[in-house]
C-alpha cells in the first residue's frame, strides 16, 4: 500500500487515525483514575494576567503574585496605568518580576488601544487559528498562553502544552522525540478527543505530578504501561528514541 492508499476518506492516514485512537484510550484510562477536573474561570484579561505570572514558576507562586496584584490594584486599568516599579513589587513571587511586571502592563496597553477597553470577549466570536494569532502578537505571549484563554475562557478547541503535558506526550509517543512544545499544540488539538480538551489537558499534568515524574517515573503503578513507548523501551531493556 502506498502512502496515498492510506488515506482516509477524512483526509486523515492509518497512522493518524491509530494515534487519535490511542489518545481516548490514554483519556479514558485518566478519566477514570482521576475523574473530571474543575477549575475556576476567569475572565480573558484575567486568565492572560494570572498566566503571564504562571511562566516559569509553580502555580502556588503565581497564585501568591496574584493575590497581591489584586489587592494591590482594585482594577485592570490601575495595574496598567502604574508606575511599574510598584506592578513590579506586587508580583515579585512569581519571580521574573522584572520582566513580567512590565509585560503585564504593555498587555493591558496593548488591548486598551485596539478595543478601547480591557476586556478581550471579542476573541469568543474569532475562529481558534485567528485568536492564536491575535495573542501571540502580544509581546511575552506564546502558544501555551494564548491557548490557555482560549480553552479555559472561551471554550475554545485548544491544547496548552506545558512541561508536564511535553514530557508525557512524547513518552506515550503521540508527538515524536524532536517535537518541541510549541509543535506539539497543534498535534493535540488534533489527537485530543473532541470537547476533552480541558479535562485531558488538567488530568496529563495531574498524572505528569503524581506519577510520571520527570526524573523517576513510577511507572509500576501507571496504568498507561501498554500504551506507552517509553515503558515499552524500558522494560525491553532498549534506549529510548531522543
Ligand atoms: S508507563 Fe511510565 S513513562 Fe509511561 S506514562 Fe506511565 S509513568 Fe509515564
């Protein structure tokens, strides 16, 4: 069979269809250790706030930088018009305050200017490609930001790729060893099963703390073992693909 002969009347080839199989599988096995997640939704700005603190730090540090910004400033509108050393001084739990405080602030800049108001709700009417766009135009915004308003803001079909959710993916091999995190976004929106977008991301990370750990995965009590290529490397006594 040719490359060509295998694809699909959808377009899409054996070996893509297997992998979107293998993806509800590895869904439906978290789902059913970890159930469904909840989490708090914010408004846009908000969300791109907390998640522009989130960067390279814990989510107890970024929740801390939060509380005080908040607290600091009744609105979004005085955390813009600031001086920024005092921004800067809110935030400094979240660490790179030096650089988040002013990225915060040209943010809110930036979304006053086009909208004429801080609030980003027009992004619930753009089709998912044009609200990436329109974000990652934003200075210090990548994919992983912007998809992360996108899902959890707008209900959006996006897939946040953060270190837990790289780290997991290519040891299950749904994205190969050179796929970078921001490649890997769109490769899950596709493998993702539809409308389990927030629920597969929220229980990858959770399964990424708890039992496939970065440096010593517990691998003895996942019940992913079958599906994963890692583990199949290991317990072949191989080296893993990098
Ligand atoms: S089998 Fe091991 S490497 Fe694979 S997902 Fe589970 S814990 Fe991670």
């Amino acid at each position: 069979m040719t490359r060509r002969d295998d694809i699909h009347e959808t377009g899409e080839t054996s070996e893509f269809a297997a992998l979107r199989l293998k993806a509800r599988v590895i869904h439906n096995r978290l789902f059913m250790l970890y159930g469904e997640p909840r989490w708090t939704k914010l408004d846009g700005v908000s969300e791109l706030v907390s998640t522009i603190l989130s960067q390279n730090t814990n989510d107890g540090n970024r929740d801390l930088a939060y509380t005080r910004l908040r607290a600091r400033f009744a609105t979004w509108e005085l955390v813009r018009d600031a001086p920024t050393d005092i921004v800067i001084d809110a935030i400094r739990p979240a660490g790179l305050a030096n650089q988040k405080g002013p990225r915060i602030q040209a943010a809110l800049q930036r979304i006053t200017a086009e909208q004429g108001k801080l609030n980003i709700d027009f992004l619930a009417d753009l089709p998912v490609e044009d609200g990436l766009a329109w974000l990652t135009s934003i200075n210090g915004i990548g994919p992983k930001t912007a998809s992360i308003v996108l899902l959890f803001c707008y209900d959006k079909p996006a897939f946040p790729v953060d270190t837990h959710i790289h780290r997991l993916t290519g040891r299950l091999g749904l994205i190969g060893p050179k796929v970078s995190a921001d490649q890997a976004h769109d490769i899950m929106v596709k493998l993702c099963p539809d409308h389990q977008y927030g629920t597969f991301h929220i229980n990858i990370i959770r399964h990424g703390r708890e039992v496939c750990h970065a440096r010593s995965p517990e691998c003895e009590r996942c019940p992913l073992q079958d599906v994963c290529v890692y583990f199949h490397y290991q317990y072949n006594g191989l080296s893993v693909p990098r």
